[in-house]
C-alpha cells in the first residue's frame, strides 16, 4: 500500500506553572518519545484520557505545534526543518477536522462558500466547474442543497461536522487527522458521524489518524491503536488484539470502564518516580516498576510498555 507517515521519537515539552499563585514552573512532557507508522488507506486510532498528549501528538504531526525532537516523514518528505514555502504546498494533503465544528466553521461563511473557497484556491476545480464539484462532495457526507446557502448557526451539531469533514475532503488529501470529532455530540449524531468516517474509508485511499478518549468508538473505525498515558505509548496493535486481549493494566481500565465499570484511581496518591509512568495508578504495580521505564516489547501485531 505504501507508507504515508513515518514519527520516529517524537518529543513535545511545555513549562507550566506548579500552581496559579506561584512563580516556578515544571516541565511537562506532553509527547514522549512516540513512534509509529501509518500506511496509505489505514486508519489509526489514538486513545488515551484527557491530558495524555494524543491531542499535542496530533497537532505537532501537522506541525500546528513545533516539536521539540524527533522526525515526521510525510509522503516521503521529513518535516522537521522544512521551510515554510515547501510546508503550504503540503498543506493541501495534510487536513484536520476539529472537536467543535461550530468554532472551526466560519460564522460569517455560508456552508457552500466553506467547502468552494480550498476547491478553488487548490485549483481542484476552475470556476464553471467548482459548483458541480462542490454540490458532490457535499451530498457524500449527507449535506442536501437545502443547506447550502445556510450559516453555521442554522445548523445542529451533527450538520456542522458533516460540512467540516466535506472541507477536509474537498482538497483530497492524503492524511486526514480527526481530533476528538464527534466527542461533543449526542450519543444518536456520533453513529452518525461514526458511519460517514466508516464509509470514507471504504471509498477512498485516505490515510486517517482517530484521535478520541473513548477506545468503544475507536475500534469499530480503526486498522490499528496506540494507547497513550502521559505522553508515553503504552499499548500498541491491531485493533482486535489490543481490545479483546488487553496486556497492559491501563488499557484494561480503559475497556473495563466502557464495559460499566469505573476508573482506577486507587493510588493516585502514590509518589511519581522515574520508572514507569502508570504506577502510581497501577494495582498490580511492583517495587522494580518504580525504578525501571518499560520500553514497548512485542511485534507488529501487539506491543506493550510494561515489565509485567
């Protein structure tokens, strides 16, 4: 198929203030050392709970944010260095669908002038061919004409991010990153949602990262999933063998939780070392865990970051 992102030790630090009232700062490693790949048509799923650095791992992928370490190879091209004329003409293939499409929509455009200004600004179409163009695309994420000359705040939630992801898709790209896409919508419109970045996949040779903190709505749309916690890569592999056979203890809370049970937080007080990152959380934590950082073991089909 081809590979189409390469993230080799990819590394992002932030300097945060120990409280509000306080004048010194510690270093937080939001992205720590991640690496994986990404084949052309595949989808991956990114899961974690808030504050686990799958967000900054994504924005940093499309260098919304500069990492401070690390390669990104994109369609055979690395990122890191790359000037800012050669970074705009890959804009085009590299998309991003954001968690409100409300904010990331806007206001003052009409939902066809949304999707026709990258069309022709790309020329992906000339004038006389942009609206039959448009009016295609936008019907493929369920958006009638009814809608086309309507603002963002006539539409609900659902619609809005049917026309977000009809803009990503309008430039074809060959990376689309969804962050958190369907995390601020009701329960009945993310099925919806769901089943439209379903029958994408299925129609195209688009290459898609999923970010989410839910890994229910993950593992029907992905090829593969990187688990995260701190910044770290926990879990990786395909995705029924890191759902329905589970190593690491924080990747079984994650699926027991959406099974009806509840987040560990039994230890959250326990002091945070050097070792592994999960163990202050982790009930099955023993004494060398505090002092040893597991590097993720396995094969292709499933790796993990624990000594146990």
């Amino acid at each position: 198929m081809g590979e189409v992102l390469s993230v080799s030790g990819l590394k992002k630090t932030y300097e945060v203030k120990k409280s509000a009232f306080s004048y010194k700062k510690e270093v937080v490693n939001a992205v720590n050392g991640v690496s994986f790949t990404l084949e052309r048509g595949q989808t991956l799923g990114i899961v974690g709970e808030s504050g686990s650095g799958k967000s900054t791992l994504a924005r940093c992928i499309l260098l919304l944010e500069k990492p401070d370490y690390g390669n990104i190879v994109f369609s055979g091209v690395n990122l890191a260095g790359i000037t800012h004329k050669q970074l705009k003409k890959l804009r085009k293939d590299m998309q991003i669908i954001f968690q409100d499409p409300y904010s990331s929509l806007n206001p003052r455009v009409k939902v066809y002038d949304a999707i026709a200004e990258p069309v022709l600004f790309h020329k992906i179409a000339e004038n006389n061919q942009a609206k039959d163009l448009v009016t295609e695309i936008l019907k493929s994420v369920g958006i009638s004409e009814d809608f086309f000359h309507k603002y963002p705040h006539e539409m609900s939630g659902g619609q809005r991010q049917r026309v977000a992801i009809g803009r990503a898709l309008a430039v074809n790209p060959a990376l689309i990153v969804a962050d958190e896409p369907v995390s601020s919508l009701d329960v009945s419109i993310q099925a919806q949602i769901i089943n439209l970045f379903m029958d994408i996949k299925e129609s195209t040779k688009i290459s898609m990262l999923f970010v989410s903190h839910d890994l229910n709505v993950v593992r029907f749309i992905s090829d593969e999933i990187i688990v995260m916690y701190k910044g770290r890569v926990v879990e990786a592999g395909k995705t029924d063998e890191v759902f329905y056979q589970p190593v690491h203890p924080y990747t079984q809370m994650l699926i027991d939780s959406i099974r009806g049970g509840f987040l560990n937080r039994a230890g959250d007080d326990a002091q945070a070392t050097g070792g592994c990152a999960y163990y202050p959380r982790c009930d099955k934590r023993q004494s060398v865990c505090s002092g040893e950082m597991p590097e993720l073991r396995g094969d292709a089909e499933h790796m993990v970051a624990c000594l146990f």
